[in-house]
C-alpha cells in the first residue's frame, strides 16, 4: 500500500493534472451506470422470455397430458363396453345352454315317467292274473284232496283184498319185499365195487397218459440230423493240392494233429473229414476252414492252428456245459462231469442232439415230477446227466448208461440219480421212482414227433392212416387228424347221419383203430353233425 501512495512522488511528471479529466471520468461513470442498467434490463428482459417460453412449453405438455388423458379414458371405456358386451353374450350362452340341459332333464324325466306309469299298468295287469291262477289253483287243490281222499280209499280196499288173496299181512309182505331188495342190493353193490374198480384203474392210466401228454405239450426242442462226417468246400480244385501238400507232407500233419481222417478225392470240389470222436471231428471242421481262409498250410502252421482251435473248442464245450446246468438250475456238478456234458453238444444219436434231448429229457422230468409230488430239482438232474456217458462211450467199453453210472459214482452223485441214469435202458432194476421218470421222459423226448428222423415218416404215415379210417365211413364230409395224432376230428353230413347214428359211428372208428393201428397213449374220436339254416335277405 505504501508502494502506491509513493507512487506520485517516484514519477512527476504522471501525476500533472490534465485539462477536462474531471468531466471524462463522471461521464465514464455515467455511460458505465447506463451500460449496467441496460445489461439489467436486457438480463430481465431475457428472463422474462425464458419464463414465457417455459409457461409455454408446460401449458403445451399440459395440453399434449389432456389429450392421452382423453385417449386412455376413451380407449378404457370402449374396453369396458367390449367385457360387458362379451360378458353379456357368455351369460346369454350360458342361460341357453342351462335352459337346453334342463329341457332333456324334463325330457328324461317326462320319458322315465311315461315308463313308470306303463310298468305300473303291467303290474297291476300281472296281479290280475296271478289273482286269477291262484283261484284256479285253489280250485285245483281242492279237485286233488278229494281225488287222493277217493285214491286212498280205494288203495285201502285194494290192500285189504290183495290181504286176503295173498294169505299175508301187511306186515308179513314187507319183510319179504325187504329181503328180496337186501339181495338185489347185494348183487348191485359187487357190481359197482366191480365197475369202481375198473374205473378207477382207467382214471389212474388215463390221469397218467395226461400228465405224459401234458409234459410233452409244455415241452418240445428241436432236432438235427446225425452225423459221422463233416464236409468242407473248396473254392477249387486248386486248394486240394495244397492241402494234400508236397509228397502228402500237409494232409498227413492234419490227420496226425486231430486224428481224424481226411477224403479229398471222393467228393468233387469238397474235403471230407471222417471220425467218431465228434470233439476230434469239430476241431478238425475248423481247422480245415480256417486254413482254407487262411491260404497258408503248412505243418508249422497246421500245428499252431490246432492248438488254437482246441482250445476254442474247450472253451465252448465249457461254456455248453455251463449253460446248460444253468438253464436246468443244477447245481453242485464238479468241473469235468461239466465238461462232458459240454462234450454233449457235439454227439449226435439218431439224429437227435444229445445235449438238447438230455435238456428236454430234464424238462421233461421236472414238469412230471412236480404235478406227481417228487423232488423237481432231482429229477432235473437225472434226466440231464442220463446220457452223460455217450460222451465217452467211443472211448471206454461198455453202454453208455453203465459208464455213466460209473462216472456219476465216482463223483459222489447220489443213489437215486445214479441208479435212474444206469437203469434207464433197463440194464439193471429202477430202484425208486427217479429211474421209473428218467426211462419214461427219455421214451418221451425220443418219441416226440419228428425228434428223430426214421420216426417222422412213421409218424406222418400214422396221421395219414388215422384220417384214411375216418373217411372210409359213409356218411363222412371232413376228416382232421390234429394234435399230433392224438385226435380225428371228423365233419358228417346232417342229412345222412343222425344223431344216433353219429354215436355209433364215433365207437366204431375207435374200435378200428384200436384193432389196426399201433400208436402211443389214446386218440379220441369227436364226430360233428352240425345243421346250418341260411336265406338270404333281398
């Protein structure tokens, strides 16, 4: 501050008064008040144009806010008069549809009513007449008493007379009468213990053909042709020298490793491998189409071959084996009575597989045993293991039933399971009921019809027969032989054939089949006589 108060002192030659600065500066300040009054007024002339613009612009979204006011209340009240219009049809459809249901109440009910009044017609009419039966009846009733009061009264007289004929009281003739009836009764009595008898051993054979019957129905496996060979094509004659090898090198190491033998030159195009050991035999099948596959022979590789195969095919006879005890549910067989029922698979007896008729054999025995009230379980496992020594028998001397009894008591089976397999051929007694059930199931399963091959020809042979008899008859229209034999269905004409008649006829066709026919458990006889009346509308 002592800065600027010396200022004029420092410089002279500024502070020398100057002509008019005195009216220069009022006028500054003049013009300056005046510029400030002017920007005041210019600055509230603005403002109040910015108010007015803004008062416009809210009475404008006050107007624009009227306008979707009106439009809301507009468009709400055209909604409202929509819902009450469709509220109005909804309760109009309604009303209509509750007027409808309650005119087919009425309807119902008017029709219920109508049914009511008319039963109640009936009714009465039905009391009218039973009013007037029971006035006949009583009529009747009274017609009767008097009739039995005159029928006694003769009866009475008539006894006195045949009193007085007879020399005998009353008394007296009653005591004969029973003694004449105590001796017709005597007689009738042994007859019908006789007739009992005799039926009762029909029922008990019949019962027992049934049980046989039914097993046989409930069970039936299929069957394949025997076989001794095996026969391996060839894709030319080419291969043949290739099998037979240099100097027969290759043919003779086949037969040496397998030992079966091998027959090339006899069937064209084709190699034919001859052995009774049907394990031996199936080996040598494989490895012969495997090398033939394979396109290399040699002695090296024939041996590693066989080696493979032969144990493939243990495999599989293990496996065989296995299923089949678990198919049966047998249990507690040691490894190698397994193995040979495995070995089972591949011997074949009178083209019967010996592995699946000793399964159906066991199924057989268990559906018997359980309808006769023997162990199932036990029975299973005689019927399964009864060929269990065809599976040696080209090996060890004997019958296949005495080996495999032997086999079986050197695996500690049991008593009943032993002696059923042994005596199933009757090489020795049946001990129990087992070796009596393992004999019929084997007859069973080998005399199935078309389990073997020689007896599917007899078997169509005997339908063939069975139908022939029952056309011969007169009078026969069709003639049907079904259930595997076991019944001749036969259609007669109606017009020649009377009831009677059919009666006669149906004991005369089983009389002879009885007489010229030979055939397992019975074949029933049923003979149709129908009478069919057709018209036609037009």
């Amino acid at each position: 501050m002592s800065q600027f108060l010396s200022l004029p002192a420092l410089q002279p030659s500024l502070s020398l008064p100057l002509p008019g600065a005195d009216i220069s500066g009022s006028v500054l300040a003049l013009i300056l008040a005046v510029v400030l009054l002017v920007g005041a007024l210019v600055g509230f002339a603005l403002s109040l144009l910015r108010s007015r613009k803004e008062v416009a612009s809210a009475e404008e979204e006050l107007q624009r806010a009227k306008i979707k006011a009106e439009a809301i209340l507009n468009e709400a009240k055209a909604n409202a008069k929509e819902e009450l219009l469709r509220s109005r049809d909804e309760f109009e459809k309604s009303t209509r549809d509750t007027r409808r249901e309650m005119q087919k109440i009425e309807d119902r009910l008017s029709t219920r009513e109508t049914n009511l009044d008319r039963k109640s017609d009936s009714l009465e009419e039905r009391s009218r007449e039973l009013d007037k039966r029971d006035e006949r009846l009583r009529a009747t009733e009274d017609r009767l008493k008097l009739r039995n009061d005159e029928l006694d009264e003769m009866m009475g007289k008539q006894v006195a007379e045949l009193e007085r004929v007879a020399g005998l009281s009353r008394e007296e003739a009653r005591e004969q009468l029973l003694r004449c009836l105590e001796d017709s009764l005597e007689a009738d009595r042994a007859a019908l213990i006789r007739r009992f008898q005799e039926e009762s051993a029909q029922r008990i054979m019949e019962e027992g053909q049934e049980i046989m019957v039914t097993a046989m129905q409930r069970y039936a496996g299929d069957c394949t042709y025997e076989r001794t060979t095996s026969t391996i094509p060839l894709p030319s004659d080419e291969m043949k020298g290739r099998i037979i090898g240099r100097e027969g090198r290759n043919i003779r190491a086949i037969e040496a490793a397998t030992g079966v033998s091998l027959l090339i030159d006899d069937t064209p195009e084709a190699v034919v491998i001859s052995c009774f050991d049907p394990v031996r035999r199936e080996v040598a099948r494989q490895v012969m189409e495997k090398l033939i596959a394979d396109g290399r022979i040699h002695p090296s590789r024939i041996e590693e071959m066989v080696a493979k195969v032969t144990k493939e095919v243990n495999n599989e006879i293990q496996k065989a084996g296995q299923a089949a005890v678990d198919e049966l549910g047998v249990t507690r067989l040691r490894p190698n009575i397994i193995k040979l029922i495995g070995q089972l698979k591949y011997r074949y007896s009178f083209s019967q597989n010996v592995l699946m008729h000793s399964i159906e054999v066991a199924n057989l025995a268990g559906v018997i045993a359980a309808q006769i009230g023997l162990d199932e379980r036990k029975a299973k496992r005689a019927g399964l293991l009864h060929d269990i020594g065809k599976a040696v028998d080209h090996e060890v001397e004997g019958s296949h039933a005495a080996i495999g009894a032997d086999l079986l008591k050197r695996a500690g089976e049991e008593r009943d399971v032993i002696n059923a397999v042994a005596a199933h051929h009757g090489d020795c007694e049946k001990e129990s009921l087992y070796a009596a059930l393992v004999d019929i199931c084997d007859t069973l399963s080998a005399g199935r019809p078309g389990a073997r091959s020689e007896t599917t020809d007899l078997y169509l042979k005997r339908l063939e027969n069975l139908e022939a008899i029952g056309n011969s008859f007169r009078g026969v229209e069709q003639c049907f032989a079904i259930q595997a034999g076991r019944e001749l269905r036969v259609i007669v004409r109606p017009e020649h054939i009377t009831e009677d008649q059919a009666t006669i006829m149906a004991r005369e066709m089983a009389e002879r089949i009885e007489k010229e026919m030979r055939y397992p458990g019975q074949i029933k006889v049923s003979i149709i006589r129908e009478t069919r009346s057709v018209e036609y509308a037009k």
